[in-house]
C-alpha cells in the first residue's frame, strides 16, 4: 500500500465546499454553501436530508464527479482540484465504487463481464474465475453469464455492489442504492455495503430511508446545502427528530 493509505490519511475530506450551478438562463445558483465533513477509511457515513437539500450534490464533489465551486475535496490524500482531468478519472476508476438507485449496468454485457469491467479498464488481469467470486459474496452464484435484463432489480444492484467492491476501493459512493428495491432486497444491499467497511473501505450513503442511514457510525443531515447535524451513532428515531425539525 502507498503512504496515502494510512490511516492518518482520510478517505476523503471537504473542506469549505460550495457548489453552484449555472446555465445560459440563470445566474449560478448556490446549492452547497461551505461543507466541511471528513470519513475515515472504514468508516460509513450516511448524508439523509429532505428532497433538494444537495445529497446528490454533495455525494458529486465528494467523488470527483462534479467539481466543486470553491473549497476543497481530498479523497485518498489526493487534492481533486488539482488533478488533471486524466489523473481524475484514473483515480475514481483505482479508487472509488459507485452504486446508484438506477443499477447502470451495460445490458449488453453478462453479470460477470459487468462486474470486471471497471478492472478490465484498469488493465488489471482479471478472469471469469474473480467475477465468479465476486458475485458469489453478494450471493449471486451461477449468475456470471445471466444479462442483466433477466435479473431482478435487487439482484442487479448486488451486481453493481460486485462491480463497485471488486477491487477494495478507497470509497464507495452509493446514491439512494435501495430506492428502487423492496425491503428485503434493500436490506441485503445495505448489509453489504456495511460489510465493505470490514475490510478497510469507507462508505458515503445518501438515502431518505432513515433506518438505512441508522447502520451507518455517522449520519449527516443536510437542509439547504448546510450540515445541520451530525449525530454519531444514528438511530432511526434521532435522525427522525432532526429531519423533520429540518424539513
Ligand atoms: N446539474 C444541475 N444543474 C442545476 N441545478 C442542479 C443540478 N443538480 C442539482 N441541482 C439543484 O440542486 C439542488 C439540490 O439537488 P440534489 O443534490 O439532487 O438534492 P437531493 O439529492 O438532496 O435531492 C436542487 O435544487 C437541484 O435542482
Ligand atoms: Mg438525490
């Protein structure tokens, strides 16, 4: 491992983070104003807030996905703003899982050539025998050469959770990953993600169920682009309180 990953070195940190957002229309409108939060490496961070409050926003610049207006995210010891765009999208490709509401897997390709592929891109070494691994720990055996369009929508989320741990990532990201899932599906999702923490990789989860964001060891809650709260150790009925004194 590099001096980057020590535990000293957060998994990714923010500091003073603004985020605006223009068009030809309008003027830029400010949607973050001044986030500071840090996540540990193995730590689960859950961000819950009413509907517009900026989780999706901020989950964006926490991953190098949008940059940030002013202020500063580092994620993996590594300051984004000043990476290339080249070195930006290496580092989320080695670095960082995404899971998000809507699967996005590559229909035309199997369960299996799915869950490689981000390692395919990295020129890593990899064969069917991993992806069958892999989608075994998200108990998906046998599914390596199904398309995802013969899947459920649960199991189709355990892939991209395949995809998105396969290579023990720094972080992962995952944006409402049970919005589109029953509950039990949803439970075994969560259960996952919770699980990649065991093995060193932090986990930043946006979600409005409130028993979700309860699994995780800090809770954030959002209104209007501002953390309002932080509670460690979140219950369910704490975040509850603090949501709806939010809303
Ligand atoms: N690409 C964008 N361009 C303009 N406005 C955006 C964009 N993305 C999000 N917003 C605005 O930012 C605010 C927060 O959105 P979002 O981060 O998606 O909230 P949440 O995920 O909490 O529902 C909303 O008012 C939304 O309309
Ligand atoms: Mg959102």
């Amino acid at each position: 491992m590099g001096s980057d990953a020590t535990a000293s070195v957060p998994a990714v940190s923010a500091v003073g983070v603004r985020k605006g957002f223009s068009n030809s229309r309008m003027p830029e409108t400010e949607v973050l104003h001044g986030i500071d939060l840090t996540v540990a490496r193995g730590e689960m961070v859950s961000i819950v807030g009413p509907s517009g409050s900026g989780k999706s926003t901020l989950l964006a610049c926490l991953a190098g996905l949008e940059p940030a207006s002013t202020g500063t995210v580092t994620l993996a010891g590594h300051d984004l703003g000043r990476l290339s765009p080249s070195r930006l999208t290496r580092l989320r490709r080695d670095r960082v899982g995404f899971v998000f509401q809507s699967y996005n897997l590559i229909p035309a390709l199997t369960a299996g050539e799915n869950v490689l592929l981000p390692a395919r891109l990295r020129g890593q070494k990899v064969t069917t025998d991993d992806a069958r691994r892999a989608l075994a720990a998200v108990g998906l055996e046998g599914k390596e050469t199904a398309l995802p369009a013969t899947l459920s929508g649960g199991q189709q989320q355990r892939v991209a959770v395949a995809r998105a741990l396969f290579a023990a990532p720094d972080v992962v990201f995952a944006d409402e990953p049970t919005g589109a899932l029953d509950g039990k599906s949803g439970t075994t999702v969560l259960g996952l993600l919770r699980a990649a923490t065991d093995t060193g990789s932090a986990v930043v989860l946006v979600t409005h169920d409130l028993d979700a964001a309860a699994l995780a060891d800090r809770a954030v809650v959002l209104r209007d682009g501002v953390i309002h709260h932080e509670l460690v150790r979140p219950t369910a009925g704490d975040l509850f309180d603090l949501v709806t004194a939010a809303a």
